[in-house]
C-alpha cells in the first residue's frame, strides 16, 4: 500500500496527477482490505483540499 500523504512530496518536485495516485494506490490494495482503499481515498482527499 502506498505511505501516508509524505509520499507526494517525496517525488522531488514531479508533479503526480492525485487521480492517477489514486489509482496506483487502490490497485496496490487487496479488494478486501477496508483500510488500503479508505486509506487511498483519504489521500486523495487531502490532496484535494
């Protein structure tokens, strides 16, 4: 699963669409995991505000 939010400011200065994030990270998720997708979610929200 992707790492909390610090993973989009590691990229040294590369702009990452948070859409296309979102979708990295959901598909590192198990479709049974809860907590992977909310997490993934959570991220694109705070990237969002």
């Amino acid at each position: 699963m992707f790492g909390e939010n610090e993973d989009l400011k590691n990229l040294n200065g590369l702009y990452v669409d948070p859409v296309e994030h979102y979708f990295e990270c959901i598909s590192s998720c198990d479709i049974a995991d809860g907590k992977c997708i909310s997490k993934c979610v959570e991220i694109l929200r705070e990237h969002n505000n």
